[in-house]
C-alpha cells in the first residue's frame, strides 16, 4: 500500500509526498478510515497532493478511491 513519506502543513491544509501514486483516477483519499477530499492544486514542487487536515498524517497509509 503507498505510504506517506513527508508532510507539509500550511494552516489546515496538508501537502502530502507520496513514495507510489496511483496510475488510475481518484479524487478522494482514505488516511486512518478517515476520507479526505483533495485540495485543487496546480503546483506543490515536490509533494504529490493537498488535503484538508490538521493531523499528522506523515508515515500513514493511504488509499486512493474514485467516487
């Protein structure tokens, strides 16, 4: 299962690296049996993607889901 590698808060947002993304759509995350929606982003230099939360999420699995 892919892994969050590192983290990077800004306010209630996280910018999330990832060490495997996903070649299929997805437009949610599952972190912790928690669902996130993803943060519309354009550029985030080295992380892959931003969700709104203000846990730590870094070392946690993730699951990608298309609803």
């Amino acid at each position: 299962m892919p892994k969050i590698i590192d983290e990077l808060k800004l306010d209630e947002c996280s910018l999330l690296k990832i060490d495997k993304m996903p070649n299929s759509p997805y437009n949610k995350v599952v972190i912790d049996d928690d669902e996130y929606n993803l943060v519309p982003s354009y550029d985030l230099g080295e992380y892959n993607i931003a969700v709104n939360s203000r846990k730590t999420l870094k070392n946690k699995d993730i699951g990608f889901i298309r609803q």
